[in-house]
C-alpha cells in the first residue's frame, strides 16, 4: 500500500526502500513522478509503508528563536547563488572533511536529479534554485551507504524530501554525521510543464539551451532576471513574455498537488538547518550593509545545525538577527493553488503551448511596466524603485 495519491510528494522514499525492485517512479499526466507498484513483483514486506512520511510523519524540529543573515565571503561563489550562498559553503565544509553532498542539479539535457557531489569541482552543477521539482531517483540508498561507511553526509532538499529522506533511514536519521537542510519552499512546479518549457524557449530562440538560471542577480538579488545560456555559449536575459515558467511559479498555477496542503510549510521544522532567501531583513533592526549581492536566511533548527554553522562561520559573513523580521509566507501556511491550475492542464493538453500561455501566463500591464522601468535602471536605483512602486 502507498499513501493518497494527492498527498504524495514524489519523495521516492518507497521506491529506494522496496528490496524487490517493484516500485518504479512513472511520470502521471501532469508531469509529476509517482510510485507504481507492479503488483506481480511485491513480496508484501511493508517497507514502502514504514519508510513513507505520510504514512508515518517525522517529528518535526520547534521554531528556530533566531535568524542568521548570512553570505560567502567567496565574492564569485555568493553571485553564482539564489541567495547569498550559504549552501555551497555548508557543502564545502562537508567535502573537505572527506564527506559527500546530495542536493539537486541539472544534467546535460537539463533533467533536474538529486545528484551525489565529491569533488569541490562539480559543486557548481548542484548551485542555484531550479523551480520545478526534482528527480530523487536513488540518492537516498546512497545516502545510507555513505552514512554507513562513516562519512559526513549533506542533504539538502525541498522539505518535503528531507522528510522522505529522514523516514526512508529510519534510526540512522539520528546519525551525528547527517546534516539535513530544507529549503524554504512556496511550492513544487511541474518537471513535465518545465520541460514544455524549454521546448518553447528552444523554438522561439532558435537555438538549444545549455543552462537556464531563474534569479539571474546580474542587476541585483531584489529584482532577479531569468538568463539562459545557449549552445552557442551566448547569455540572453528573457523578456517578460518568454519568462512565462517563473510567471507559473510565482501564480501557483503548477504546483504538485500535495503542496495545497503542505505539512511542512511552517516555523516548525524538517531538516537540521533551513535555508532561504532572507526577505524582510532590516525591517525591524536596520542592517548596515549593502544586500544586493543576495544574502541568506539560515535557521539552525538542531545541534547538527549548530555544529553545521560552526564549520562555515570562517567563510561567511553571520549575523544573528530576529526571526520575527523573516517575511515567509511559505513558513506560514502551504502555497494554495491557483484556482485556474485545472483548467490550465486541461488545456494544456489540447492547446499548443502559445495559445496556453496567452491564455494563463500573461503578466498584467502594470507588472509588465514595472519590470521595463526597472530593467532600465542601473543596480543602485532598482532595488528602490521597486520597493516604492510596490
Ligand atoms: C522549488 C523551490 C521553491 C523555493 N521557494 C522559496 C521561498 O518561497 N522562499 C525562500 O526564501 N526560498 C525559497 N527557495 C529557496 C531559495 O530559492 C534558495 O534555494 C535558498 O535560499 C538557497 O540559496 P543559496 O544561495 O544558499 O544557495 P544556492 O546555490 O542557490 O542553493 C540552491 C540549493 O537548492 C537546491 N535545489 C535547487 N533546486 C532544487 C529543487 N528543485 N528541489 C530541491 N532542491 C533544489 C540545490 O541543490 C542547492 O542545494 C525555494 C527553492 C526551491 C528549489
């Protein structure tokens, strides 16, 4: 038995559990990967039940007190991150301690998958926020081996998939070498719109992608641009009407079911640290510091956490703020769908995408105004004039 269709996340915690090889994930009509039990194959073992988070919920760990705004010192290693780069310096830390990173990148086709990081060199290929949901595929069989070869491991992950990471390991989830990280998360788009995404973006420029990056900071981290690199190697920023997947996003028009009702998206916490983007910082105390560069909100929600923050503070800059002055809505209540999200998928099934997208994914003329006017500005002036004309 699995859990409720829509309240599966696709965490893939069954299908790395069954010592049968009778879960595959399948890809549904929305795009999203779920498990499928092929019923000739089951032995009845009940360990996709035990090690399903829905079926048997983690506990979850009591809201941090406090806040650290924190970035890389690394000045090319906080531009080439979301926010202010504290990810690859927790990853840092764990690989020169001869530990291995699991966290979400693109192969060349842009498949997005949990993938097992070594080497300082390939840390790259797991950076950036992607905004549709990732492949988890057998990372967390993986992630037991390395724990039982007694190797310091990083997870990170939407909550979601640390959940389903830390059920999946049952009482090596206590293992002091773990480090779990979530991601604050306003919700999973689908992997299948993204890839009709990338078709379009391919027909409309001509030419193949190599690398999509949705919060492009080049202007700054307040008003983040999408860029994509194409085959040729050339950088093009995309203009409002070809950026229509971040548009999705942001209007929770394709989110994976199960997020309506998200368990997760609360102060309480998965994983042994959170980390996000630090909106609202200086709205209560006021920072002395420039932010757009991008800067990090990191809550250590455990003592791993701790001891996580203790290996990196060397390498970044940390400052303990309040964590009333975190503006998240994700960790308030879960990111309800749009209310138009059926009937998108219904006419994405029968419309060609264009059609779809004037119909759904039009940004109203004074977003579109608003983006324009800032676009033009330099760095120093976006930030505030997006603030007033908000
Ligand atoms: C789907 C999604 C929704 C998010 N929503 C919010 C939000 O509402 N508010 C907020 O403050 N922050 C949100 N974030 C987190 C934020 O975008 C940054 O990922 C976070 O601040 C870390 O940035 P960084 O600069 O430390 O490092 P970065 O290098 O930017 O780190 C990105 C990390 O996220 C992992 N990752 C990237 N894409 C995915 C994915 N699709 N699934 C799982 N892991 C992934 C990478 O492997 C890496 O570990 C979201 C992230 C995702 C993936």
């Amino acid at each position: 038995m699995l859990c409720d269709i829509n309240s599966c996340s696709g965490c893939a915690a069954c299908f790395n559990a069954c010592p049968k090889g009778a879960i595959s994930m399948v890809e549904d009509a929305e795009g999203f990967s779920r498990p499928q039990i092929d019923e000739s194959a089951c032995v009845r073992c009940g360990l996709c039940d035990k090690s399903c988070p829905v079926l048997n919920p983690v506990a979850l760990n009591p809201p941090s007190p406090k806040a650290l705004a924190c970035w890389s010192l690394d000045n090319p290693v906080r531009l080439d991150s979301t926010s202010g780069g504290a990810f690859s310096e927790l990853a840092l830390a764990v690989l020169r301690e001869g530990g291995v990173v699991f966290a979400s990148g693109c192969d060349e086709n842009l498949y997005l998958r949990v993938r097992r990081v070594e080497n300082e060199s390939d840390l790259g290929s797991v950076r950036q926020s992607k905004y549709w949901q990732s492949d988890v595929g057998t990372s967390l069989r993986e992630i037991k081996g390395a724990l039982k070869e007694g190797r310091r491991v990083l997870f990170v992950g939407t909550p979601c998939q640390v959940a389903g990471a830390r059920a999946y390991l049952g009482d090596l989830q206590n293992d002091p070498l773990l480090w779990t990280a979530d991601l604050i998360c306003g919700g999973a788009p689908s992997p299948g719109v993204f890839r009709k995404y990338l078709d379009y973006l391919r027909e409309t420029l001509g030419r193949g992608i190599r690398s999509i990056n949705m919060r492009d900071k080049t202007k700054s981290w307040e008003f983040p641009r999408t860029s994509v690199v194409l085959e040729d190697g050339s950088k093009r920023i995309l203009r409002e009407e070809k950026d229509w997947f971040k548009t999705g996003f942001y209007n929770r028009l394709f989110n994976r079911p199960c997020c309506d009702e998200c368990p997760y998206a609360n102060k309480t916490r998965v994983g042994d640290l959170t980390i996000g983007d630090y909106w609202g910082l200086g709205s209560l105390d006021p920072v002395s510091y420039p932010k757009k560069k991008g800067v990090s909100a990191v809550l250590c929600n455990t003592p791993r956490g701790e001891m996580a923050i203790e290996a990196i503070k060397e390498r970044c800059f940390i400052e303990e703020r309040k964590s009333d002055e975190l503006v998240q809505r994700a960790m308030e209540r879960p990111a309800k769908s749009n209310r138009r999200r059926e009937a998108f998928f219904a006419d994405l099934k029968k419309e060609p995408i264009r059609v779809v997208v004037k119909k759904y994914l039009r940004r109203n003329w004074k977003t579109r105004l608003r983006s324009a006017v800032a676009s033009l500005l330099p760095a120093s002036l976006c930030a505030k004039f997006l603030k007033k004309s908000r």
